[in-house]
C-alpha cells in the first residue's frame, strides 16, 4: 500500500486513570444497554405477529445495523482506555473505517427508507398493503444495505493507497477519516473530494427524501379534521422523526464539509455521541413513542 507506518497509536482521551477508567465504566453500560435494546426490539418484533408489519421489519434491521455500529467502536474504545489495546495496524485501521462508514450510510438509506414508509402509511393508508408489499420492503432493505457498502468502497480505496511516514498517533479512540488525513504525507485532496461527494450523495440525498417524505407526511395530517386523528398520525411516525433529527445531525457536521482535517478534538466528541449514545437512544425512542411496541412489551411481560 506504499505506506511506511505499519501501525497507528490511538490517543484516546488523555487525562488521569480515574477519569479514563470513568469513560471506560460509562462505554460499557452503555455498550450493554445497547445491545440488549436492540436485540430486545428484534426478538420482541420477532415473537408477535401484530408487528410483523414492513414499518417493524425495516426497525429490525436498524436495530441489528446498531448492535453492529457500535460493537465496531466500543470495545476497541475501551481498550484505548485502558491502555491494553492502543495500537492498531494499518490493514485494521482501514478495516475498520470502511466498516463503520458503510454502516453509517446503510443507516442513512435505512432512516429515508422508513420515512418513505411512514409516507405511504399516512398519505395513502387504504393503499399502503399493496403499495408496501413484503418483497417491496424485503427488496429496500436489501437496497439499503448494499448502498450503504458500495458507497464506501471506493472511499476505503482511496485511504488505503494513501502514504504516511509520520507521525503515527492518531488523535482519537477509533480510526476515522479525518484523523487519517490529518496523517497522511502525501496528496489527500482527492480522498477529500471523494469524502465530500459521497456525503452530498449519501447524506444530503437521504435527508432530502426524509425531507420530503415529512412535508407530505404533515401535510396530510393537517388535512385531517379530528385533533384525535391527527394525534393518532403523528404518534406513527415521531419516534422515527426523533431519531433522524439526532442522526442526521451529528452525521452532517461529521462528514458533510469541504475540508476534513480541522477540529479533530470536536469531531472526537461528535462521534462519541454518534457511534455510542445514538445506537443506545434509538431502542429507548422507539419504546417510550411508540403505542403498539409497548402493548406488545406489556403482553410479552404478561405471558412470562
């Protein structure tokens, strides 16, 4: 690959052990809670059958997305904070770039996908069956995930053929793009461009559909007479447009900008909430704001 640094040295957050050691506690509550959130949603979606409905099927797939999101960052996480697993060799570091990047536009196709889920439930709710079939939500899923890879490849590339002869400490808990370009000694403008443009397709093109998808979707709501009516739309779809209001967020300040190697101590905070708070918030959303997965918990405790 042309690179004369076989290994990078993960900074972390610097600081005392006790306050390393209180990160490390926190990253793996959360971590935990993550998990069992989301594999929650999954088996609870999995065992009643009044969920198995395309806006669930698509939920299902966001939460196996997150349990693998953040089983990418944290327990490496915790390892640079430890001071156990600081380094990690060039062949991972890329690994794990494009692995976290493809996820993250997976997420962004999935997010638009669902909102044009919600659109068709709302806007059209005596044609959603058949506009929505099975093999349709089967085929955007799919869609998504495939996406979501193929747009990284090319990024992933582009990274792994640039050079870096020193320094090797990399000013972060995980290997992201902006970190490898502040290292980078050779030509990294056209790994920026690539960064840049593959978030106006990936980022911008799904908030824009999400976008749209929403202004139809109010618009509709609008239009209906009783506030009860009104109130019963906007509960399908506000724990969605919750999640994609924290989402899309942080993603556009992470990756949407025509430079990608300034506030790299910014970014680290930034991408703490995006790759571990995130993953741990969307079960909690979809739970509390969401009428039918908390009659189908309650039946679930009930049987037990």
């Amino acid at each position: 690959n042309g690179t004369s640094v076989e290994e990078f040295f993960l900074l972390g957050f610097p600081g005392t052990w006790q306050f390393r050691v209180s990160f490390v506690v926190v990253f793996a509550l959360m971590y935990t809670l993550t998990v069992i959130g989301n594999a929650s949603i999954i088996a609870l979606v999995w065992r009643s059958s009044n969920l198995h409905t395309p806006m669930y099927f698509f939920l299902c797939n966001l939460s196996f997305l997150e349990i693998w999101y953040t089983t990418g960052v944290v327990p490496k996480a915790i390892g640079v904070l430890l001071g156990t697993s600081q380094t990690i060799s060039f062949s991972v570091c890329i690994l794990q770039l494009f692995f976290l990047l493809s996820l993250g536009s997976t997420e962004c196709f999935l997010l638009s996908v669902m909102a044009y889920d919600r659109y068709l439930a709302i806007c059209y709710p005596l044609r959603y069956c058949s506009l929505m079939s099975s093999v349709l939500s089967v085929r955007l899923a799919l869609s998504s995930w495939l996406g979501g890879f193929l747009a990284i490849s090319l990024l992933a590339f582009l990274t792994s053929r640039l050079t870096f002869c020193g320094p090797d400490v990399i000013n972060h808990f995980l290997c992201d793009i902006d970190s490898c370009l502040a290292l980078s000694c050779s030509d990294t403008r056209p790994v920026e461009l690539a960064t840049f443009l593959i978030s106006i397709i990936v980022v911008v093109a799904s908030c824009v559909v999400t976008l749209v998808s929403y202004m139809y979707i109010i618009s509709s709501i609008l239009r209906i007479q009783s506030a009860h009516g009104r109130k019963k739309a906007f509960s399908t779809c506000s724990a969605h447009l919750t999640v994609v209001t924290i989402w899309y967020g942080s993603t556009m300040f992470l990756y949407v900008k025509p430079s990608a190697q300034n506030s790299l101590d910014l970014n680290k905070v930034v991408n703490t909430f995006n790759t571990v708070v995130t993953p741990l918030l969307n079960p909690f959303v979809y739970t509390l704001r969401n009428k039918e997965v908390k009659l189908a918990l309650g039946r679930a405790f009930r049987k037990k």
